[in-house]
C-alpha cells in the first residue's frame, strides 16, 4: 500500500532535532507487526517494561488487519501522523494486582539539570465493542502517565517495572474519549540527568479511578498512545500536533480486515468510483459503481478465503487491498 503521509513524516525528521523522544510517532520498525504484542523488537527505539503492549502500523493492512491502521482488534483509530501507533493498558480488574504495561525508549540526549522541557503525548481509549475482536470488559481510567527515569535496568520479564504512584505528568482524570486523540502535556525543570522515558499508568490499583463501561465483573483498560515529545522549545514539538486536513489525503481505508460479514470504504478526501472483488482464481464476485465517500459491502455470503479488492477513485487512482473472508 502506497503510504499518503511519506512527505508529512520525512519532512519533520530535519525540523525535529530538538525532540530528544527517538521515532516519537513510532513510524520506524524493524519489522511489521503481525499480531499484538508485537511491539519490543519490532518498534525502531522502543522496549516493554512490563506485560506485551500493542504496535499498529498500515503495513499490517495487507495480511491480516488484525494490527492494522485504522482497523485493528480494538477498533478503528487513525494516527495523528504517519501510519502507525502502539496500544498499551491501564488496569486490568480481576488478573494479577497492578497489572500494567509500559513502554519506554532512551532518550536521544539526557536531560540538563535546571532545564525546563516541554513533555506531551497523545492518548485515545480503544472503541473495544467495534474492534476485529470485541472486547465485552471494558473500561477507562485516569493516570495515564509520562516518567524519566535514569539509567534504569527494566524489563519485561525477570525486573518489570511496578506502580510507584508518581509520575512527572499525569493526566488525574478518567480518559473515556475513543473517537479522539487527548493531548496530555505539561512542563518539567529537570532535578537528574534522566536519559529514559516510559508511558503507563504509575499509580497502584487503589489510587486509580475507573469507570466500568462493560461487564461489571471485570475490565481492561486499554489506549492507543501516539506523538511524542520532550523539548525546551515547544515550537520543536510543532510538527506532532494534530492536523487531520494534511495527514488524510486521499487515503482510502477498508475495515474491518479480516470479516466475515460487512466490510466498510471511507474517504475522507476523494470520492470512491468503482469496487470490484476478485477471489483467488481471479473471478470477479462482486462489482458496483458508486459515487461516494463511504460505501460498505455484505460478504456473508462470500466462500472463505482471500479476495483482492480494487478501488478506483474519482482521479482514476487505483488502491487494492488483500481481504480475508472468515
């Protein structure tokens, strides 16, 4: 799949020296994630500290779509910029006691004493009911959390990190917003040469709110994390903001992926003038024109197996995807 946003993350790579978060929008991998907890050895610069956080990424489109971007098995999220994003959760009510996960990357540079910074990150709640995999427990939390830290020696197996009910920024009240991305951010006079930076929840099971939006016996609460940044200027951190008019383009997006039953087109930029499915043989199994911007599709009937899907746009560009029928 050709990737709308090369330019808006190329670009920025020059602008953003300042930012001392390494692949802050985790656009860079070392390779494609293929299910979830796909994420340390797979994220460019990014380990766990405790438990299998998630990495999303549109180069999972074209196989199974189980960790793609928009669409993936906790529902349907863009990026803010660039093509991917990593997922992690906050609570975990009926597992182990202040079960979390957390990721965390060295910093390019360690932080200068007596230094101010400007630290932010964007987080957005999973949609759960509406993912490739419903998830019926679940929840949202406060506490979704930014702290440096030195020369630490975490990892995700024989020395997680635990809850220490600090944090250097904290967003304190409950996150419940799945339909955008929340900017958490504040300021920091550094008081160590901290040259690590982890996101989670820091705060123990007794000192997190919850608000329980499914099952009551039990919940998980779970959010995508995206951009970023710690500098001295705020300017450095410009090129992460929010700005859907440039990153859409004429991207087109098919969800879910793998179905069993609907499929959905969206475009937020150009309208859709053909699609066409074609089965492993390469007969065609279903075609229609059309001249909208969202279109959906009932493949019930559809035999199992994968299906190529064509799309042609107003501008007669051509975009296939790779469709599992369940």
């Amino acid at each position: 799949m050709r990737s709308t946003f090369l330019l808006m993350w190329l670009f920025p790579q020059f602008l953003s020296a300042q930012n001392l978060v390494p692949n802050p929008s985790f656009e860079e991998y070392e390779s494609c994630p293929y299910s979830t907890a796909d994420f340390t050895g797979f994220v460019s610069n990014w380990v766990s500290w405790q438990e299998t956080p998630d990495y999303f990424n549109v180069c999972n489109n074209l196989t199974t779509g189980w960790v793609g971007v928009p669409q993936n098995v906790w529902g349907n999220q863009l990026p803010i910029t660039g093509d991917g994003y990593s997922a992690l959760y906050t609570f975990a009510l009926d597992v182990d006691p202040n079960a979390r996960e957390y990721i965390a990357a060295q910093l390019i540079s360690p932080l200068e004493v007596g230094q101010t910074y400007h630290v932010f990150f964007y987080a957005s709640q999973i949609e759960g009911e509406t993912g490739s995999v419903p998830m019926e427990y679940r929840c949202a939390t406060n506490h979704i959390g930014l702290n440096f830290f030195k020369n630490p020696v975490y990892n995700n197996s024989d020395n997680p990190l635990t809850p220490t009910n600090t944090a250097h920024l904290d967003y304190s009240q409950v996150l419940s917003d799945s339909d955008n991305w929340i900017k958490i951010e504040g300021s920091l006079t550094a008081d160590d040469e901290y040259n690590w930076v982890a996101i989670g929840n820091f705060f123990e099971d007794s000192q997190t709110e919850i608000a329980i939006q499914n099952d009551s016996s039990r919940c998980f609460g779970v959010y995508y994390i995206e951009n970023i940044c710690v500098a001295t200027d705020p300017a450095d951190c410009d090129y992460l903001l929010q700005t859907k008019e440039v990153e859409l383009l004429n991207e087109i997006n098919m969800y879910p992926n793998p179905s069993g039953s609907i499929i959905h087109f969206r475009s937020d930029k150009v309208r859709l003038t053909s699609i066409s499915a074609y089965n492993n043989v390469g007969q065609l199994v279903h075609g229609e024109l059309v001249n909208v911007k969202s279109s959906n599709i009932d493949i019930s009937d559809w035999a199992q197996g994968l299906f190529l899907i064509v799309v042609v746009d107003e501008n007669n560009s051509i975009q296939v995807f790779k469709l599992i029928k369940q």
